[in-house]
C-alpha cells in the first residue's frame, strides 16, 4: 500500500482542529448516525450551479432551488413547487470545493467517522458503515477512494492491523471482547429513464432499485415512532425478509450495533439529491441497541470448557454407541430365544408323538407279555398235571361193557404183569424226555420275556431322560 495511506490513519483528528466542519460525536441516544457529503463537479457538469450549502457549526444541509437557466435541472422545473429545503444531520462534509477552508479530504472524513467506530470495536461493539446516493455521487471514493487517497475500508483495515501490533492498552485476562465490522458500498439508486439502460443492464438496475426499495421500506418501518414503544402489540412487521440485502443488513439497522450512515450527494441534481436527503433524514431517526460482546471468562478457561464439552460429547457418543450395541444385541438375543422357543416346541410335540407311541408299544408288550406268562403257566401246569386218555365203550351193552372193563383190567394187569420191566423203563424214558423238552421251552420263554422286560426298563430310562432333557417350561 502506498506511503500515503500509512500516513492517513494517525492523522490528527478532525476534531481537534481549528475551526473543525466536524465537532466531537455525542451519543445520540442509540440512534443510527447519518453524515452527508458533497463531492464537486464532474468533468462533464462543469460550470453547472451548486445547490447545496452547508454550516459547518449547526451541521445544517441546504438544498437550493435551481435556477430557471440550469439545463441540470429542467425535469424538476416542470414540478408546480420548487422550494428551499433544509436538513440537520450529524456531520456534513464539505467536499465541493478544495479551495475553500473547511474542505472535508479522505483522512477527515476518516478521523470522524471511521476512527470513532473502530474505537467502539475494540470496546466491544458491533459496528456497520454503509454509504448511499445516486451513481456517481461520490459513494465508491468515500468507501475505496484512490491509491493516492483511500478511503474508508482501506484507511479502517490499515488502522486495525497497527492497533492489533501495538496494542499495549491493560486488559483483563479474564475477560474477552468480541466485535464485527461491516464496511458497505450500497449500489447506485437512480431512474430508468435518466441511464437510458437496456437489456442485462436494465434488469441489474431494477433488481438494485429493488433491493433498495426494500432497504427504504425497512428503514421506514424503522423509524416509525410506533416500534419503540414498549409493550405494543400492534407493531409494524419489519420487511428484512423481503430482499437479501435487507436481511443482511438485519442486525445492523435495528439490532445490536452501532450503525453510520453516509448520504453522498451530488451538488447540481436537485431531485436525486432531495431523495437522498430524505431517505437519510428518516434513517436518523432509527434507533438500535448496541451491548458490549464481551465474554468474561479467560481464553484459557474458554479452552478448557471446550476441552471439557468435548470429552463429554465424545462419552455421550460413545454411550450412545454402547447402548446401541446393546440394543441390538437385545434384538439378536430375543430372535435366538424365539428361535429356541419356536425349536423347544417342535421338540414337545415330539416328544409328545413319540410318548404315545412308546405308550401304545408298552401297552402292547405287556398285554403280550401278559398273554405269555399266561401260556407258560398253562404249559407248566399240563406238564405237571398230564390228563389221561381212556378207550371208548359201546354203553348199549352192559355186559360186554363190563366184561370190556374187567378185560382191560385184567389185560392190564397183565401187560403189566408180562412186560415187566420193559414197558415200564421205556415209559419212564419218555415222560422224562418230554418234561424235559418243556422246561427247555419255558427256560427260552422265560428268558425272553426277562430280556424284554429290560429292554422296556431301559426303554422307559430312555424315555424319562429324553423328557428330563428336552422338556422344561417355555418362557413367553
């Protein structure tokens, strides 16, 4: 940056002059501080009639009537009154003619404006400057200005970077301010038929007389006695939402900070620059509620409260995470014990299937069992008891009944009196033979009936293990 703007930021205050245009800023009250300022002549409206006059000490605006002769102002002649007016704002900045002794440069307009709201920066408040008029009025030049003579943003950016770097004014460590600055260059506001624009150019004109239409309405609504009343109901809404710029500028028009205004007005155009005095003249009378931002815990406490919320997030995470795992293994948990339940069941039914058939087999061994034992004692009682078989008779004839009986007796008695010892030997043989072959038979009968009983036993084990195992009550 050049050597001049280096320069221009500790420059004497305008207010400590002689004979100042610009005396010391007193608190409005929380109002918005609206300055104007008159550039001179461009080269094209040389030799044109300045309109406007300024009191340096009563900070009074001017607006004179143009002469019937003035080719600048022939639209304004065809209205039917064409009178004087006069505004007072809190600065007005002489900037016509550089001849003349209180001619406001770029390091005056600087020192009463831009240095008194850094100043409130550092104190902690929020702060906005942002310039209107019509094009070419002189906005861009107060904002930006040239290399040789910069302006507002460049001298305010310069100024805080020094400040920053020689800050040694004591401040308290526990306590911590912060503060924003917003630095606004506001279109040009004028009419369609005075630029002769058309197509894109046209279209750009009406979105920025738009947005500044919207700004004005914001700053009327603003102003209306009525929005400061406290505890009234029936308060206009304020339009911010209504264009970006206005929505934008929502904290610094009616919000926290401490706002600036500058009219920048042209000296020979009578109705751009009556608008512009009257759109300033209703924005003096907004008023905000600028507060210090200031944070009264240290940086180091700052930083570990930070520290501090951050580990508690990270455990509130990490909660969150554990109780979801737990979550879902609830869910696994409780589809394996329905899944369990869905198989316990399977398992009673058949369990229950398979206790009726084993039922129905042991009803069966037993009744043949039963039928069994029941054959054995017969046979064993036949073989111990033989039954006899006699010859027939005819029962016609007695007598030879009798004599067939006495002659069956006596040819028994002598077949056992002439066998002997033969016939009686080979009878004991075979009785002997027979009570043998059937105690043979009821050992084998017996035997097998004694294996099945213990395969029914060990079946029965079988079964009650099985049902100990697998049957228990199903939780629901």
């Amino acid at each position: 940056m050049p050597a001049a703007v280096v320069s221009s930021a500790s420059t004497p205050s305008l207010r400590s002059r002689e004979g100042s245009v610009a005396p010391a800023f007193k608190d409005s009250g929380g109002n918005v501080r609206v300055v104007v300022r008159v550039r001179g002549f461009l080269p094209r409206g040389k030799g044109a009639e300045c309109l406007i006059e300024m009191d340096p000490l009563t900070q009074e605006t001017t607006l004179l009537v143009p002469n019937d002769t003035d080719p600048a102002n022939t639209r304004s002649k065809m209205r039917k009154v064409i009178e004087e007016k006069s505004f007072t704002f809190d600065n007005s900045f002489w900037s016509h003619n550089k001849s003349d002794e209180h001619y406001a440069h770029q390091e005056d307009v600087y020192n009463s404006l831009g240095e008194e709201f850094l100043d409130h920066n550092f104190e902690g408040y929020h702060t906005c400057i942002f310039a209107y008029g019509q094009t070419g009025s002189g906005k861009s030049y107060t904002m930006m200005g040239t290399p040789d003579q910069p302006g507002l943003i460049p001298r305010t950016c310069e100024d805080l970077f020094q400040r920053i770097i020689h800050h040694d004014m004591e401040t308290d460590e526990t306590t911590e301010r912060t503060a924003r600055i917003r630095l606004v260059d506001l279109a040009g506001s004028e009419r369609a038929k005075a630029t002769e624009a058309t197509g894109a150019r046209l279209r750009e004109g009406s979105n920025i007389n738009k947005s500044l239409t919207t700004l004005g309405r914001v700053i009327a609504a603003l102003a209306d006695p009525k929005q400061h009343r406290p505890g009234k109901r029936n308060k206009d809404v304020v339009p911010y939402r209504d264009s970006i710029l206005t929505w934008l500028l929502k904290d610094s028009l009616g919000g926290n900070s401490k706002t600036a205004m500058i009219a920048c007005i042209s000296p020979s155009d009578y109705d751009e620059t009556l608008s512009t005095l009257r759109y300033a003249d209703q924005a003096k009378r907004i008023r905000t509620r600028a507060i210090v931002n200031q944070d009264h815990v240290s940086a180091a406490e700052r930083d570990a409260q930070i520290s501090a919320m951050a580990e508690e997030i990270r455990v509130l995470q990490m909660s969150v995470s554990d109780s979801r795992r737990k979550e879902k293994e609830g869910r696994e948990q409780e589809e394996r014990l329905e899944e369990y339940q869905h198989r316990v069941a399977a398992m009673q039914r058949m369990m229950e299937d398979r206790s009726m058939v084993s039922e129905g087999k042991i009803r069966s061994l037993t009744t043949e069992n039963e039928a069994l034992r029941l054959h054995l004692k017969l046979a064993l009682e036949s073989l111990k008891n033989p039954i006899e078989v006699r010859g027939t008779v005819d029962p016609s004839t007695p007598d030879s009944t009798l004599e067939a009986d006495d002659h069956c007796q006596y040819d028994g008695i002598n077949e056992k009196t002439d066998q002997g010892s033969e016939d009686g030997d080979a009878y004991t043989e075979d009785e002997a033979i027979d009570v043998t072959a059937h105690e043979d038979r009821a050992s084998e009968v017996h035997d097998f009936l004694s294996d099945l009983m213990s395969d029914l036993g060990m079946f029965r084990r079988k079964l009650g293990d099985d049902k100990a195992r697998f049957v228990y009550p199903v939780v629901v």
